[in-house]
C-alpha cells in the first residue's frame, strides 16, 4: 500500500471568507465520490461564501493549511435546536483526495475533539453513509463507538443509503 508522508508543516486555523473557494472544491470533490454525503453539488462561489458567513459562534470551520494550500477541513454544529441537546454537536471532516491518507483527516478530527469542550459540547455525533471506510475507520480510530445504522436514510443520485451513527461523550472518554 502506497503511503503518503506530508513533507511540509500543517496547521489548523479557523476559516476566512478566503477559505471559501478551497472549502467548496473539496466539498464538491467529495459529493462526487457519492458516500461522503448526501449533498449534492457542486456549489458555486456565492453559495460556499454565503455558507460560510451564516454560520454561528457554535457552528465554527476550520481549515488545514499546508504550507499556504488548503487541504482540508472540519466543522462542528449543533445536533439539535432542542435545547437539552445543547451539548452534542455533529462533526465533519473533508480531506481533499490528493491529502487522504497522510494523516490530515486524523489531525482535523483530533482538532474538534480537543475544541469541542470549549464551546459547551459533551458530545459528539457522526452520521456515516455507507460505503464510506474511511470516514468509519477515522471515527473509530479516535474512540467513537457506533450506535447503529439507520436504513435507507436518504438517497444518492436515486439509489437509497444507510448512515452508520457514531458518537464520542468528551467527558466519559477523558
Ligand atoms: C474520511 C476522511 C476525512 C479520512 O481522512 P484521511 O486524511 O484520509 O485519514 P487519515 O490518513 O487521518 O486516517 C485516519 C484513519 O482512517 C484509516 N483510513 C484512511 N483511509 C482509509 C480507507 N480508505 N479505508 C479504511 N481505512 C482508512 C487510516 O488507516 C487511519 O486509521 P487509524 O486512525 O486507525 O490510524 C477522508 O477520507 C475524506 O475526506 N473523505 C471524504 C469526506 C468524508 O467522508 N468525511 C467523513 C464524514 S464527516
């Protein structure tokens, strides 16, 4: 098996109205893979913009920058507007395909357990489609046990999907 050593520094930061361009692209290039999401794209400049600037203090992105190249990035939002599930929030990893498998996915993930605290989270929660091992495999890599599958949640270009539901109690796994 081929593996990718990153040569360069990697950094987290939080995104910019920059970043929104780099963020659509490897969202896009991941909504074409067809078991990343149930999104469908690609999306143009002013949607990922728009996107971006909605989003609240409690539903933060961040980007990996290597070297000035955005290669990834990572989202947390709430899981529920009901507020006893204040503290669970839904995370998101997206790795551009050239970066997967050097670790970039695992940095980003690591990165949201470590934050998620300090926005008033106790969980968190991930929803997996099915077909997707590396996003399964990332998850349970860092702990996350999985709560179950739901079948036939949503569907991809006609045909129906499960989504693997996986979550991590940030204060039960210390
Ligand atoms: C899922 C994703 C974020 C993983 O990122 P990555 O940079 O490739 O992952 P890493 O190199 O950090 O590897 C993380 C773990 O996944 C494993 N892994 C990576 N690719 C894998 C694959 N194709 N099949 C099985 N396991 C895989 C690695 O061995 C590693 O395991 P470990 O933690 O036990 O060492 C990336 O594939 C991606 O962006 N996919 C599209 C978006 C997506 O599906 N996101 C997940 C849902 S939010």
């Amino acid at each position: 098996m081929l593996v990718r050593v990153p040569t360069r520094e990697r950094l987290i930061r939080r995104a910019g109205p920059g970043d929104a361009g780099a963020i659509g692209a490897i969202y896009d290039e991941a909504i074409a893979t067809g078991v990343a999401t149930f999104a469908i794209g690609p999306h143009d400049q002013a949607e990922r913009t728009d996107w971006l600037a909605a989003r609240g203090e409690r539903a933060p992105v961040w980007v990996l920058d290597d070297a000035g190249d955005v290669i990834g990035w990572g989202a947390l939002a709430p899981f529920s507007h009901r507020e006893w599930y204040d503290g669970v929030a839904e995370y998101t990893v997206y790795i551009s395909a050239t970066a997967q498998g050097t670790g970039a996915g695992g940095q980003m993930l690591d990165h949201l357990i470590g934050t998620a605290p300090d926005l008033g989270y106790w969980k968190l929660v991930g929803m997996i489609l099915e077909g997707n091992a590396a996003g399964l495999a990332l998850a349970r890599g860092r702990g996350f046990r999985e709560v179950g599958t739901h079948h036939a949640h949503g569907h991809v270009e006609g045909a129906w999907r499960d989504v693997t539901v996986v979550e991590l109690h940030l204060e039960q796994a210390r």
